[in-house]
C-alpha cells in the first residue's frame, strides 16, 4: 500500500471512531444518571470528554476535518466556562498547527508547478513551514527581488481529503449538536462542502486577495500582503509580521484587544463596501496585529493584518441593504415594519406566520451591541445568548426553529456568528455603531447618511 492511501484510510479510521466514542459515553451518562448524579452535571461532563476526544482527533488531521475544527473553534465562547477551559487550548491550536508537510514532498510540489530551477526564484527559502492550514501549509522566503514572502503550497490530494472528511463528520452530525448550544452543525458542514473547489482555487484566491491589498493600500487601519506570484497548487504573497490573534486572545493587553476588536469590526463592514467581497473565513489564524507608523504602544497605532482569501462572498453592492434596514426598524421598535421585511426577504416561509412582537423580542437581545454607542463583548454574553436560542424550553427556541434562512444570506450570517465569536474571545470593547453606521448600507435613514455624506 502506497503512502498516501494508507493515510487516507488512518484518517478514515479516526473520523469513524468518533461516533463510537460518543456512543460510548452516552451509555457511560446514563449510567451515571441511575445512580443519582444530575442531568446538568453529567451533561456537562460529557459535553467535555466528547469535546475533547473530537478537538483531539481534529488537531491530529489536516483537510476537512481542520477546516471543520477551525470554523468551530470561534464559537468556543459559546460553552460553560467550566467545559470550554479545559480545552480551550486545543481549539487555539487548531487555528494555526497542523503536522507539516515532508520537505521532498513541499520540493516536489514546487518542482512541478514552479520549474526544475524553481529555487532560483528564491534568495532563501526555509523547509520548516511557518504555518500549516487545512489544504496547504506556509513557508517563509525571500523573493529573488529581496521581497520577504509567504510562499502557500497546497497538500497533494487536498481536495479528496477535504471531501472525504466532511462526508465523515455530515454523517454524524447530529451528534455534535451539544457541542455548541445554538449552532446547527449540518448546514455549516454542506456549506464547507460546497465550497471546496473554490477553496482549493489560488487562483481565484490570488485575485481576491489582490483586490483586497489595492483596495487598502495605505489604509492606517487594515492592512492586507499584496500577491507576488500565483500558479496551480503555489501562491507566493508578502510576509506579514506581527501578532496572530490567538495570541492576543490568550495573551494580549486590554489596549491591545480593544483595538483588534474593533478593526475586526470595521474590516467585516467595510470589506464589502469597498471590495465587493466579504472575507468569509474569519478565525484568529488568520488576522494578526501589527504596529503602525506611529508609537505602537498607543493603541490607534496598531493594524490588523488580514491573511487568507481562499473563501470569499461575492457582494458586487456590499452587504444587502435589507440587513441595515432590519437592524434599523428592529431598533427602533417597528415591529411591523421589521416582521414585513423577513417574509419579503425569505426568512419566514409563507406557510408560516408568526407574531411580529414575538420576532422583535427574539431580535433584540442579539442586537444588544448595536444598541449603544460601546459594547463589551464577553463571553458570558455569548452564553447567554447561546443559552436563550438553544433550550427547547424558551420562547426564543420555539420562535427561531420557524425562522428560515435564505441561501443569499447563509455566508453572511456564519461569517457575522463567528465574528462575534471573535470578539468575545477577546472580550473587546468596541464602538459597532459607528462601524454600522458609516459601512452598512440601509442603517441610517436615507436622508440621514446623505447629510452625513
């Protein structure tokens, strides 16, 4: 057996096993139960081991099962302090380690796609990757110009691995439900599934990048590496130094989480606005935070680097306007006005008709940060809001299994979520009125932002 089969059938072996271990400890609960343990605590402890055995099985693959555990780990904010803590860790790991590719693979590959004489493009190339994500790993260089880049080398076979392993996890979705109160596990997995030969495209990944770079060349807050050269399975791109967020996550200063927040913020509204595209893969990984021009230890003065364009929404009028003018009428208590715009826009099926206060009562406590002119964004917070919208018991559950979400509006929506699962891991304070204002369209009244204009 070649080598790569053999690994594909190890992936498959571990993948498989995880239903059995969470069956396993399903038994192992209820047994618990019998002898007079709650519900709450033995819930609780199962959520943890079944965590744990599945962050530990991810953290060890690469392909879909990495993309999977790196599009989860932002909702992490999500879970009881007491479950989440222990294997906070693991999820942080995910976001930027993975086991690297072997050298004469990484040559190989380079080989092909650049040239025999490929290294002659390179003043230094360093063997050891510096980063190692879901389809390809990054190594540090120096471009024949002097330029310090990224090279991105895509792993062999990345596209039946991606495939393969989210077909493995879609099978067993409804097993990870638990895992994150409030988040439906299966549509994540499809819409990661279909989006799989876009991902594996450096090329379309190339141009999203370069629009981004030329959209913000210059800009004080946002700064994104200009692409240097682009094959089939090799992106090269600039280097960029500076802090990844997960450091700042666990590490960071107040100033210092502020202010990631809130370009985080500005970057998620005014990306669209600009570019026509949404950056659609938001996880720590792939955001640093770089001093600026000025006294990096005042907190203006530091950027956010933002990597990795491999999965976009095309937006060519931005974010829909029909978004702006919800939160607008959701805010200003037009309950009508606001249960109108949802059927017009699909997110109640005609079938179904429900009680607009109810819906205004749903909306309002996820809009709390829009409501002031700041808002720190905690963990506890997202908790609670996790807990109102996933216990079968609560009004809020009943009302939102109703609730449809139209394809348009399915990226946008997981993009924001994790957004804000960001925030609160850094538990940022951040001024999102004025990233609303000044970058959504349909926020302010008409009349209002052409004065403002």
């Amino acid at each position: 057996m070649s080598d790569l089969p053999r690994k594909a059938v190890t992936r498959t072996a571990k993948l498989a096993a995880l239903p059995l271990g969470f069956a396993g400890r399903a038994t192992w609960g209820l047994g618990k139960r019998i002898v007079g343990e709650s519900a709450e605590l033995v819930g609780r402890e199962l959520q943890q081991r079944t965590a744990e055995q599945l962050f530990k099985v991810l953290g060890e693959l690469k392909g879909g099962a990495m993309k999977f555990g790196q599009a989860l780990s932002v909702f992490e904010s999500a879970l009881p302090e007491e479950v989440a803590g222990p294997y906070r860790a693991a999820l942080t790991k995910l976001q930027e380690a993975a086991p690297p590719m072997p050298t004469r693979t990484v040559h190989g590959v380079l080989k092909e796609r650049l040239g025999d004489d490929w290294h002659e493009l390179f003043l230094e190339f360093e063997d050891k990757p510096a980063a190692a994500a879901s389809i390809g790993q990054v190594h540090r260089a120096v471009w024949h110009d002097g330029r310090e880049v990224a090279v991105k080398v895509q792993y062999p076979g990345a596209g039946d691995a991606l495939l393969s392993d989210l077909s493995q996890l879609s099978r067993f979705a409804r097993l990870l439900g638990p895992l994150i109160p409030g988040m439906d596990i299966k549509p994540l997995i499809a819409e990661l599934r279909d989006r799989v030969s876009e991902e594996l495209d450096y090329g379309l990944e190339a141009q999203a990048q370069q629009a981004h770079a030329e959209e913000f060349a210059g800009d004080p807050d946002v700064m994104v590496p200009a692409v240097v050269h682009q094959c089939d399975q090799v992106l090269v791109t600039e280097w960029v130094e500076g802090i990844p967020l997960s450091e700042v996550i666990s590490d960071g200063t107040q100033e210092q989480r502020d202010r990631a927040g809130q370009l985080l913020a500005r970057f998620l509204f005014s990306g669209p606005a600009r570019t026509g595209l949404l950056h659609a893969d938001p996880h720590p990984g792939n955001f640093r935070l770089l001093p600026g021009s000025g006294d990096s230890t005042q907190k203006e003065q530091w950027r956010l680097g933002v990597l990795d364009f491999g999965t976009v929404d095309r937006l060519p009028g931005g974010l829909p306007a029909p978004i702006g003018d919800s939160l607008r009428m959701t805010l200003e208590g037009d309950a009508r006005s606001v249960y109108e715009l949802l059927c017009e826009e699909g997110f109640v099926k005609e079938s179904i008709e429900l009680d607009p206060d109810a819906v205004l009562d749903y909306l309002l406590p996820i809009i709390e940060p829009a409501q002031v002119d700041e808002f720190t964004f905690t963990r506890s917070w997202m908790r609670s809001q996790a807990a109102r919208i996933a216990d079968p018991r609560s009004p809020a559950y009943q009302l939102g299994k109703r609730l449809n979400l139209p394809p348009a509006y399915l990226l946008i929506h997981r993009v924001t979520l994790s957004t804000i699962g960001v925030l609160c891991q850094l538990g940022a304070t951040v001024r999102l009125r004025d990233e609303l204002e000044e970058w959504l369209p349909g926020f302010l009244p008409e009349e209002e932002h052409a004065a403002e204009a």
